[in-house]
C-alpha cells in the first residue's frame, strides 16, 4: 500500500525568467490557483496523506502556501466569507506535508534520494511539481491508477502517455510489450532520444510509483548529462534486477515547463471557470473574428 508522496519542485525555473526569479515555477497560477496546488490534490485525491517536498533556494513560497494562514481565516470568518476561506484552506487536516531541501541542483534523481529518510522502505509515488494531470472524467487520479497497478505486481510503475514520434526527444521513452489493456510491461528506457532513434512514442509522463531499492540504485547512478544525476539511468539499473510496469494512463497531461503549454491550460481552465468562463469563450470568438 502507497502511504506516502514525494513531490520534487526545487528547480529553478529558468525557462519563465524574469517571472521565476522571485517566485517558484510550482506557484505560477492556473487562473487563480498554484500549479503546486493540483498536483498536491491529485495526491491527496490518491488517498496519500504523508507528502514531502522536495524544495531548494527561492521556494520559501511553497512552505507558506501550504501552511495555515489563521489570521487570514480569522478576517474571513469575521466577514462571512464562507467561499473565500474555503479557498485558502489547501489540504484537509489529517494531510502532513513535509519539507526538505535540496541544497545543490543535481538532478532530478539526486532530488528524489533527499527523500530517502522520510521514506524509508516503503513503497512510494513521485509526482513532478511542474506537471498537472488530469484524469479522464470517470477515472481515478493518474496517481491511484499506477497505485492500482503497484498493488498488483508490487514493483516500480511510470505513467506513460503517447506522444507524436517528432517529440520523443523531449521525454525519457520506454520499450516494452502491452500485457493487458493500458498497461506494459517495461524492457527498456531511453532518455531523450532522436525520433529516429527512439523505441517507441511511449514516454514517461511525470508520475511515477517506486520501491525503496530505487535509492540504491540513484547511489550507483554517476551524474549524466549536465553533470545531473538523472531518474532515467537509475531506473535502467533497477530495471536489471528487477520487473518494471508502465500504465498509459486515462487522462490529459498539462505540461506547465514550457510557456506554450502554459498559456494553453490557462486558457482551458479559464473557459471552464463558472464566473468568466462564458464571457472568455465570447472573448475568444471575437478575437478569432
């Protein structure tokens, strides 16, 4: 059983410069809410109530965003404003979210292994802090659906999606064989590889379910590229002891580290808002005209 989540957000940011210098990419809002915030909920969604995240210098912010704010709720209560503070309330109160730091900016896998005390040896999910994914009306979060398959064969799950072969060399991609509607089973990882090259269009979608063997395997990782200890190498050593599964998961991934990407989901969550959402949509039309 999944009990805990990691969630790494203490990159710099340094693709929406000037906005991240002063502020965490995580906090970047979608409308009016932080990206943080969703990826949090689908984790709590996920019925995950121990989350640590894993922050580095200029993220401050995160800890204050998660953390009670009572006089704010005192001035809100005094004013009836019910809807307002159930705004700011972010996680229920039996969720503990945790921080700890990553001094040095080594990589995704040298992030993932400051979570080894908190840990332990269990099993846990790694949800990216960059990343919102949503699931398919009627399903499960995208994290309890790799839970899901963790609780079957109890070793490493990776979110899958399929992605145009003339963007593979943006991802980590798996081989491996479908052994049973949406999910495969793993033979192989290549980390960013030309379309030529690459495996298939199944690429690894920022949400993964690992066993504790995976910090032994980032301690036997040397650094890669960028001189960065990198997830991907360490999975592939894990990979040589033992069974790895991926899930295509059902449901959208809004990829929140690229601008492009970034003003699309504003604009999607923007139509959907019950306030403004009709008069954007008008907006839009006219502005198409």
């Amino acid at each position: 059983m999944i009990k805990k989540a990691v969630i790494p957000a203490a990159g710099y940011g340094t693709r929406f410069l000037p906005a991240t210098k002063s502020q965490p990419k995580e906090m970047l809002p979608l409308v009016d809410t932080p990206t943080i915030q969703y990826v949090v909920q689908e984790a709590v969604d996920s019925g995950i109530k121990d989350i640590l995240m894993i922050i580095g210098r200029g993220k401050r912010s995160l800890e204050e965003h998660f953390s009670r704010n009572f006089e704010l709720e005192h001035q809100l209560r005094e004013k009836n404003k019910t809807a307002e503070l159930e705004l700011i309330q972010t996680v229920p109160d039996d969720v503990r979210i945790h921080f700890v730091w990553q001094h040095d900016q080594k990589g995704l896998g040298d992030a993932i292994s400051c979570a080894r005390d908190h840990v332990g040896n269990e099993p846990f999910a790694v949800l990216l802090g960059d990343t919102v994914l949503e699931a398919a009306e009627g399903a499960p979060p995208v994290t309890k659906q790799l839970m899901d398959v963790y609780n079957k064969h109890e070793e490493a799950v990776l979110a899958l999606e399929e992605v145009p072969r003339e963007k593979v060399s943006r991802y980590g991609v798996i081989s491996g064989s479908e052994i049973s509607g949406n999910v495969y089973s793993v033979d192989g990882l290549v980390e960013k590889p030309a379309p030529e090259e690459a495996p298939s269009n199944l690429v690894i979608a920022s949400r993964y379910v690992l066993p504790p063997e995976i910090f032994s395997a980032l301690d036997m990782t040397p650094p890669g590229k960028n001189d960065e200890v990198q997830l991907t190498d360490a999975l592939l050593l894990l990979l040589g002891d033992s069974p790895m599964y991926g899930v295509r998961f059902d449901g959208i991934r809004h990829d929140m580290g690229n601008k492009l990407d970034f003003l699309k989901t504003t604009i999607l969550y923007g139509l959907r808002h019950p306030e403004f959402g009709d008069d954007l949509k008008q907006w839009l039309k006219e502005l198409a005209l």
